[in-house]
C-alpha cells in the first residue's frame, strides 16, 4: 500500500505562471507530449471565462466580497492530488483513474466550497497520473482570508487524513 498527496500552496496573484504550466502552455521537461491530449480539465469554466487565471478572477468578482482584495492577499491556493506511482498505476490498471479524480475532486469541493473550486486538471501526460486543482479562498462568512482556510498545521494534517480516507 502506498500513500496519497495532497498538497496546498499559496498562490501569487492569479496565478498566471502556473496556469501556464497546468493548462500546458509552458510544458516541463518530463511532459510526454505526445499524451498531452489526455489531459482532462473536470470543472466548466463560466460562460466567458476562458481558462484558469481568467475563472480566479470570475470567482473573485462574482463572490460578493465586502472587503478591497489587498495588493498581496492571497487570491488562489494550488492543489495537487495524487498517490504513490504504484497505487496510481494500479488505480489506472483497474480503470478506475475517472472515479478517482472525481472522487478526489468532490472532496474538495466538499471540503472548501464547490463554488470556490475553480479548475481541476488531470494530467495524463507524465509518469504518474495527478491533478491539479485551484481554489479561491473565501470563508463561509464570504471573506477572501487565505489564513482562515488553511490555518495551522494541524489543518493541513487533518486534510491529507481525511483526504487518504
């Protein structure tokens, strides 16, 4: 049995750098282009919004927020889901790797509000099958408050158990 990763980071601004690499227009070395094409993307975007940078910012001035967004606020949080190679590849052998993202999904949307989740990619097109995901960090009283949502470390312990779970 291996393991599972869930890993949470903040992002700067609206995370344009990394929407490069995750929608694939700046592509790392150990991409294997020739599957790019199976990278799947799991949540449509809003009618007009085009990609994940632009679907940050339509959640941003969609939510309602009372207070002005500071100039280094924290706009998006990165995920990325997956598991051990072998545990992935045994859940793509079986053909459950569909079941698996939108499980893995779901629970985040659970877990930080589904209208908060904004993209999540599958990528098909390394070695071990993952995803990424983004979310805008606004709490159940519709603040925009990064620190609210992650809060100590304990949380993020919490998380990947509930996560394996």
């Amino acid at each position: 049995m291996g393991y599972v990763v869930l890993h949470i980071e903040k992002a700067a601004g609206t995370d344009a750098a990394m929407s490069g690499h995750v929608e694939r227009r700046i592509a790392p070395a150990n991409v294997i282009t020739t599957l790019t094409y199976l990278n799947e993307e799991l949540i449509e975007f809003p009618k007009g919004v085009a990609n994940r940078t632009e679907a940050i910012q339509h959640r941003l001035d969609n939510a309602g927020l009372e207070r002005k967004i500071g100039k280094n606020q924290v706009r998006a949080l990165r995920v990325v889901m997956s598991g051990s190679p072998e545990d992935m590849k045994r859940i793509r052998q079986a053909g459950q790797l569909d079941a698996w993202a939108k499980d893995s999904c779901g629970w985040l949307q659970k877990t930080f509000g589904k209208e908060n989740v904004v993209s999540a990619v599958l990528h098909l097109d390394e070695k071990t099958p993952h995803m990424h995901l983004c979310f805008v960090p606004i709490t159940p009283d519709n603040k925009l408050s990064a620190k609210t949502i992650l809060g100590n470390q304990k949380s993020l312990s919490e998380w990947q158990t509930a996560y394996h779970e």
